[in-house]
C-alpha cells in the first residue's frame, strides 16, 4: 500500500485518522459497533467505521426530512450549481478516491480511476438536467382549459449499494436525486465502508459550503440490519436497491408492504453471442475484458459465451490462449490485468461454481485456482476459469460473482442463440458479434434479447452514462442514470387549468343543479 501512495491518498480524503474507530465524517451518524475494513489487495486493516444505531437513523431520517423541506424550493438550476461544484471537487480528488476505490474493493486502479470519471459524468449530466426536468403540456378535450403535467421532488431517498461499484452507483442516484429536489440517504456496502466515508466527506463540505440545508446528504453504515431501518419506514418513498437477486426480493417485499416505490439493479448472467460472421479478434478482446474485469466482479460481467458451431473451435482457441497472458496480482500496479476478489467467502464460491460445473458434466478448458505466495498473502487472488457447458446445467443458471466463463454451443439459426440467451432468469446485458446486418438487427428486434443492455460488436460490460441503466425479469427492471431515469426521483403531477366563466365536465357529462 504504501508503495503504492495509498496513506497520502487516505490523507487527501480527509480519512487518514479513521483507523482508531472515533473519526467521524461530516454528516455521518455512527454510534454503533465498529466494522473493519480489510484490503483483499494485501489483507491489511485499513480503517474502522462506526456503524449506525437505531437512534442515529432517527436523527439521519429528521434531519433529511427537514432539509428536505427547504431543499426543495430551491430553483432546480441552483441545486444544479451545488452539483457543478461537487464535481469540481470530484475532478481534484479523482486519483486518490480511484487508488482508494482499487484498495478497499481490489478492482485496477485504471478501473477505480473509471468508476470515478463514471461520478463526474453523471454529475455532469445532472447540472445539465437541472434546467431540463420537463413535463408534457396537452390539449383539454373542455374548451377553455389547459392541462400540462409537472415533476416535483419525492422526498427523502434511500440509496443501498453493492460492494463491486463502492462510489459510482451512489452517485448515479444522488446527482440526479439532489438536482431533482430530494434527500438522499446511503447505506454504502458494509465491505467498502471507507469509500462511502470518503464521498460523503467530499458531498458535506461542498453542501456546507453553499448553505445547502443539513441531511441532503447523509451516510448510514453497516449491513443489512441497517438497510432495513430504511427499506420498512414509510418516511422514505423511493428506495434504490443495488446488490444480489436475493436481496432485491427481501427488499422489494418490503418496500411494498408499505406500498413505497423500489428501483431494483440486481444481478445478471449476461451473455456474448458469437456468430459464424463474428470478427473473432473483437470478440476475444471483448469477451475477456467482459469475463475478467474486475475480476468477474461487474454486474455486466461475461458469464456465458454462445459461439455458433463452425466458429465454435476458432473462438475456443483465441480465447483459452488470450488467458494465457493475463497477469494477475496487485490491482494497483497498472501492469497487472486482474486483482482479487473481494473477500474469502467470495473464493469459497468461486471454488465451489467450479467444483459444481464439473459435477454437472461440464469440462473444464482453463483450470482456475486460488493464487499463494508472495503478493497473494490476503487469499483472494483467484484464477479466471473457463468451463465448457450446457445452459439448462444449474450451476450456469446462477450468477457466480467470480472469473468464470461458459462456453456454450449453438448450431443453426440465430433464433437458437438467442433461445439461449434468454434462457435465464435475468436480463441484464447482452451482446451480440456479428457482421451481419440481418443478424444484428434481429438481435435488437422484438424478438431478439429480453435484456435492459443489448449490444452489437461491443461486449456486456461498461455502460456509458447517457443511456438508461438496468435490467429485466429477475434483475429487478430499474433504470437509473441516464435518458429519462431521473423521472424516478420526483414524483408526476397532473394539472388542468379552467379559465372561464363555466365549469363544463370531462366527457361531456351534463350536471345542472
Ligand atoms: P448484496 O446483495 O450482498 O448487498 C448489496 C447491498 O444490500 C449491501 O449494502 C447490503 O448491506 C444490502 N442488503 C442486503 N440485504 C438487505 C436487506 N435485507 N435489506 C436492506 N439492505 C440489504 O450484494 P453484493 O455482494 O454487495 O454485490 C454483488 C451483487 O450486486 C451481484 O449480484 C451484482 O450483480 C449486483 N449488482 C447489480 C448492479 C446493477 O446495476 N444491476 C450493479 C452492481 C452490483
């Protein structure tokens, strides 16, 4: 860690102090018991964070209830320009909150680096949007009337995250929440609790700085227990969930026992389909970097790869030797490609997909393995593996949050790859690689993928925030960051305006009295 700057980066945070457990950040509550924070990338503690208490997530939820109240009569585009100002502070602070990012959750500094740039792109777009949160005008069917539609702020918005995206998904939600009038309420991953720390630091200072009201912000720590003081309160109308299928549906049953709104991002099995026309260099470029990247870590991950039959041992090829030259070790040495997975218990899963896939007739093409010895000390360090496989097996059902990948066999028409495709219980993201333009098209069509993501010549992973984010059937079917996402966040109102003498009733109802 140090040889890689990351205590000047702690110290560039504001978080340096933490270790001790009695640093508090700014707008944070935490009288709770501690949680530690451990590097996969070295096993080495890097801070303690007090969690938060019932009577602390009282005090978070009075206090954004009545920042709200002021927070929202401000002019949008001022809300904006606090969001502007964020972002510069963003911008300064984007190494060491990427060297922190790549630290605590193990993903390349290169991809910390990214999911920062994600935090300023997202902010961007939000201080554009703070001038353009329009509603539709339309015609009265009464003579005399008007009707258009407005969006006011919803209120207070609880935001939980998962651990793979520590910063990025916060603010997808925040930026366009605040500009959009609302509180926001984090619940951070209990095992990146220092970067949520760190971005509420840097929130509360710009916020105080401008007079914005204190509780727009705030930051709850711990696990699911807390989660919940959030998911069961009435006073929260929109909670946005991101995590596993299994919390999505504890959380949305929740949220809809007091019949509150959820925005569900939940996992994936995302899928490249892979063409006799397929550029196969592209496909291997993509299809690594989608089943690698972040160590199998992104809810985009490549899970399984449908190659057509006559391409089906070229691509196997390409593909086993491209793994060959993957280097994995220290995610803050930009040569490595891939660093670890987040923590031990991930490993057991890792191992036993593996162990299962065997067991379940597949053949293993790349052995996978956990990595020891020197630089491996923290026991996360894991080999990405390929298993040659069947969709119907179990095991390729699931979303397994690690390096591994699915080779499956299509033969015939595209029709059968898409079959298969579809052939599970999420919709995250697809892709398709082709050079066939029928064959694409038919992929986007009403008929192709059933997913939220759908690509052509690119792979599964890495979104652009100007797009809609999200996915169907079990992956919750939320949308968040770009297009009109932020609709979500404010709730509809609906206005008819009668400026005559008369009051004449729709559908031309007769009502004289
Ligand atoms: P997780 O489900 O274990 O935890 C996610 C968050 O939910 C954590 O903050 C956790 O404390 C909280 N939580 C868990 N149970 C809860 C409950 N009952 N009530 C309230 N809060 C609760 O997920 P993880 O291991 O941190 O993340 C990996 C998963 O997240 C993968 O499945 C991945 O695909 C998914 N993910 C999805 C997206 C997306 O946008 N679709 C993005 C990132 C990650």
């Amino acid at each position: 860690a140090d040889k890689f700057g990351v205590p000047q980066a702690l110290k560039d945070l504001g978080i340096a102090e933490i270790n001790n457990g009695t640093s508090t950040g700014e707008d944070w509550f935490g009288n709770g018991e501690e949680i530690a924070s451990y590097s996969p990338v070295d096993g080495q503690l890097i801070g303690k964070v007090k969690t938060t208490t019932r009577e602390d997530y009282e005090n978070v939820i009075a206090a954004a209830e009545k920042g709200f109240k002021e927070w929202r009569s401000w002019p949008s585009p001022q809300r904006g320009e606090v969001v502007r100002q964020f972002n510069d502070k963003l911008r300064r602070l984007k190494e060491p909150l990427g060297k922190l990012v790549s630290y605590e959750m193990g993903k390349s500094y290169q991809e910390g680096l990214g999911e920062v740039q994600e935090m300023i792109d997202i902010c961007d777009f939000a201080v554009g949007l703070s001038r353009q949160l329009h509603g539709l005008t339309m015609h009265s069917e009464r003579p005399g009337h008007r009707m258009y539609e407005q969006y006011h702020p919803l209120g207070v918005v609880g935001v939980i995250s998962a651990f793979n995206f520590p910063v990025a998904v916060w603010s997808w939600n925040t930026a366009l929440a605040w500009v959009c009038g609302d509180a926001c309420i984090w619940k951070g991953s209990e095992k990146t609790p220092l970067t949520s720390v760190a971005c509420q630091n840097i929130a509360a200072r710009v916020f105080k700085e401008n007079g914005v009201p204190a509780g727009i912000s705030s930051l709850i720590t711990g696990d699911y227990q807390v989660g919940e003081f959030m998911t069961k309160d009435e006073r929260v109308p929109l909670i946005s969930a991101t995590g596993s299928i299994r919390m999505g549906k504890i959380v949305a049953q929740a949220v809809a026992a007091r019949l509150g709104k959820s925005l569900l991002e939940l996992g994936g099995n995302n899928a490249i389909i892979v063409t006799p026309d397929a550029n196969i260099k592209n496909t291997v470029i993509g299809a690594v970097f989608g089943a690698v990247g972040t160590c199998g870590q992104r809810c985009t991950s490549t899970r399984r790869l449908i190659v057509h039959e006559e391409v089906y041992d070229k691509v196997k090829d390409a593909i086993v030797n491209a793994y060959k030259q993957i280097r994995i070790g220290n995610p803050l040495d930009e040569n490595n490609h891939v660093g670890p997975l987040i923590g031990t218990d991930a490993v057991k899963n890792y191992q036993s997909a593996l162990e299962q896939v065997v067991k379940e007739g597949g053949n293993i093409l790349v052995e996978g393995g956990v990595l020891e010895g020197e630089g491996y000390e923290s026991g996360c360090y894991v080999k990405p593996a390929i298993a040659e496989a069947r969709n119907e097996l179990k095991i390729v059902q699931q979303e397994t949050f690690a390096p591994v990948l699915y080779l499956l066999k299509y033969s015939g028409d595209l029709e059968n790859a898409i079959a298969i495709q579809n052939g599970v219980k999420q919709g995250l993201s697809s892709a398709i690689m082709t050079n066939n333009l029928r064959e694409a098209e038919r992929f986007l069509s009403v008929e192709g993928s059933d997913c939220g993501i759908a690509n052509v010549n690119i792979g599964t992973s890495g979104a652009e925030i100007g797009g809609a984010f999200g996915g169907e059937k079990e992956t919750g079917g939320g949308r968040e960051s770009g297009s009109d996402a932020w609709k979500v966040y404010m709730r509809r109102q609906t206005n008819t305006i009668n400026y005559t003498t008369e009051l004449p009733l729709a559908q031309g109802i007769k009502f004289d009295l």
